[in-house]
C-alpha cells in the first residue's frame, strides 16, 4: 500500500485537478472518504472553530494541532493537508513542526508568511513578513522532513496588504527555493488565478470559501484555468453549523425531534458509519481467544 505522502504527490501531479474537501474532525474524515473523496484538507479556521468556539487568530499550539492532526489521520485512510500556519515560530519551531506533523500522520502541509499572529486570510487587516523570512522557513522545512514525498506547500497572502506583484514574486521565489506546491490565499478575480497558474511550473492551489474574497467557480473551470487542486475547506464546517443551530431550535421550540427525522442519520446507519460491527467483532474474538487459552490452560494443569 502506497504512503499518503506518495498518494497526495501523486494526485496533485497526474491530469485533472483534485478536489479536497474539509474536515474538522474524525467522523468527517471517515464520512469523507466514504464518500469517494480521494484526499482532504483540514485548516486553523475550522480547528479553533470546533476545538475553541473561536475565530482563526493563532490560538492553537504546536502541541495542540499535532494532536488534533494525529487524530484525523488515525481516522482515515485519505492522505491530508495541514495547516502549518507560520511555523508557530522561527527557524527551530518549524523543523519541529514539520517532524512533529509527519509522526502525526499528515501528507503534507502548508506554511504562510503572514506576521504572528496569523488570521484567516480572508479576513481584513493582514500583514506578512519579509520575504527572506518565510522563504528560510520554507528551506527549513523542506530540509527537515524525514519523507521526501511529503509536500511542502508555499504559501503566501501578500496580495491583500502588498498587491498581485509581490504575491507572483514571493511564490516564483519559494518555486525557485525547491516548494512542491503554491498556494497564493484570497485571489479576487480570474485573472490573477489566471496569472498565478501560467507563470509557475508546480502545481497550484485554489481555495474556495463560500462567502469569502475569492470567486466561487466550479472545480472544472478552475482545473480549466490550470490550478492541480482546489479546497473546499470550511463548506463542511459551515454545514455542521447550519445543521447543528437548526437542531437546537427546533428542539427548544417543540421539545422533540421528530420532525427532524429526515435530516437525521438513523442509529443504525451511524453505527455502521464508526464501524461498531468491527469493534464488537474484534472484542468477540478476542474474548474467544481468551477463553480457548483459560481452557487449554486447565486442561494442561489436569493432565
């Protein structure tokens, strides 16, 4: 069976684009990969979102989305990408970073050039860091994985605060530093994606965030426009939101869920979804073995 790190290289090379749905926890994964999906994405936003209840503004730790990452992975087979963020430090941080995601299982993982602390890069008021700073951390990173095949994507949201200009220079640089992927974050019009996927040889990344700064185009214009990916990285969140205040309304309102049942996984259905059968089956067997060896045991003492 092939790695993940060697999977997700794979499909961001081959023809056509992939397309990389959110997930902000185990069961989405799980649901994700059930679905068809072949790799998947999981950011900042939605992890402060559903471990905080907080906005994406660089709360998380080091320590904090290893773990919420090694989760994820030990969920799912599909190779994932994570979110780096700044490297949550200097040069040393993101070599831990880097050795810390790949025990966690991630298949690659993006690091940004935004100043600490980092926003979502669709919010206002971004500032980034000079350019020689990020491009040693992507050096760093590249030179601190253990698994070339993990992908290193560069990325930068110098065009809200810097303009268009300086958002192709800092990614041909980071191209030129030896990054596998790039990834230029809040692209406002076609044009720039389709600036950004003429004047680069790797393979880009498109984000779509329903509501956001970037134009909400289907995956098989962007792939047109030569993007190799594209993220849908919050549409699951926003949906497990929507579904959840819906639920809690109706249930303040009637004290009931009966009129739910439609938008509702049976109990049936969700225990096949986190694989209960396998997990009685396991305890049976080993319960039987169990007791096979309690009564060769006795049968030996009796002999």
């Amino acid at each position: 069976m092939k790695k993940r790190t060697t999977r997700m290289r794979e499909l961001l090379e081959r023809p056509g684009i992939l397309v990389m749905p959110g997930t902000h926890d185990s069961l989405g994964g799980m649901l994700a990969e059930a679905a068809g999906f072949e790799a998947l994405v999981s950011g900042g936003y939605s992890a402060s979102a559903t471990l905080l209840g907080s906005p994406d503004l660089s709360q998380l730790s080091f320590t904090e989305m290893v773990d919420y990452y090694t989760r994820l992975c030990e969920a799912t087979r599909l190779p994932l990408l994570a979110d780096a963020d700044t490297g949550f430090g200097g040069i040393a941080n993101v070599v831990r970073t880097v050795r810390g995601y790949e025990r966690a299982g991630v298949a690659a993982l993006l690091l940004e050039d935004q100043v600490f602390p980092k926003k979502c890069g669709h919010y206002a008021g971004k500032q980034v860091v000079p350019r020689q700073e990020w491009l040693g951390k992507i050096k760093a990173a590249l030179d601190a994985r253990t698994d070339p095949d993990l992908c290193i994507v560069a990325r930068t949201d110098a065009l809200a605060p810097l303009g268009m200009d300086e958002a192709m220079e800092r990614v041909l640089l980071a191209q030129e530093a030896g990054a596998d992927v790039l990834f230029v974050d809040a692209l406002e019009t076609r044009a720039q994606m389709e600036q950004l996927c003429s004047l680069t040889q790797r393979p880009c990344l498109a984000n779509v965030i329903e509501g956001g700064k970037s134009p909400e185009l289907p995956a098989a214009e962007l792939e047109q426009i030569g993007f190799a990916g594209v993220l849908y990285a919050l549409a699951p969140t926003y949906a497990v939101a929507f579904a959840l205040r819906e639920c809690y309304a109706h249930l303040a309102r009637h004290g009931n869920t009966r009129r739910l049942r439609d938008r509702q996984i049976t109990f049936a259905e969700f225990n096949d979804i986190v694989r209960l059968p396998q997990y009685m089956e396991r305890e049976e067997r080993a319960r039987r073995g169990a007791e096979e060896l309690v009564t060769h045991h006795e049968k030996r003492r009796q002999a």
